[in-house]
C-alpha cells in the first residue's frame, strides 16, 4: 500500500474536515440568510468554494469560507438589481470579465 499518496494521512485529515464542515455548514447557511439569498445557494457557494480553493491555492493545510462582510454587499446588489437571478447573473458577467482581463 502506498504510504504517500493522496490517502496516507486519512486517519488525521477525515476528523479535521468533520470539525471544518461543522464550522463551516452553519456559517454559509447564516451568510446566504443575511444576504437574502436561498439556503441552498449558501451550501453550493461553500462546496464550490472550498473545492475551487482547495484545488487551486497548493496549500496542504488552508481553509476557505465565507465571509460575513460580503452579506451586506450582496443584500444590497440583490435589491438593486431586483431579483436573486438578475444578481446571479451579474455574478457570472463579473467573473467572465475578470478572465478576460486576466487572459489578457
């Protein structure tokens, strides 16, 4: 059995993401609530966070979430836009943009 894969400090790392879910789970949930937005897009925006982050950043020991500030500024956008979709797409325009500049 291979002792330095992707598995060899599972005995260790499976509690630490038990403690980390627990922390995180009431977190992103509290976030979308403040924020107007559905339950569901907090758990989705957590989950793709942390997958994107954790695949992305080649830190062995980092943590991502949300965060609390970002619930004043999303209430407001979502009001001013109107609707959670109109918001969602001016999120998805937001990050195209962002590529483009980096491509370029």
């Amino acid at each position: 059995m291979d002792k330095t894969g992707i598995f060899s400090n599972l005995k260790s790392d499976f509690p630490a993401s038990i403690v980390v879910f627990f922390v995180a789970l009431p977190l992103c949930l509290g976030i979308a609530m403040a924020s107007g937005a559905p339950l569901f897009s907090g758990l989705i925006a957590g989950i793709i966070g942390g997958i994107v982050v954790g695949g992305l950043s080649g830190s062995k020991i980092g943590v991502s979430g949300p965060a609390a500030g970002l619930a004043a500024i999303v209430v407001t956008s979502i009001g001013s836009l109107g609707s959670f979709e109109n918001f969602l797409a001016a999120v998805v325009l937001g990050g195209i943009i962002q590529l483009i500049f980096g491509i370029l």
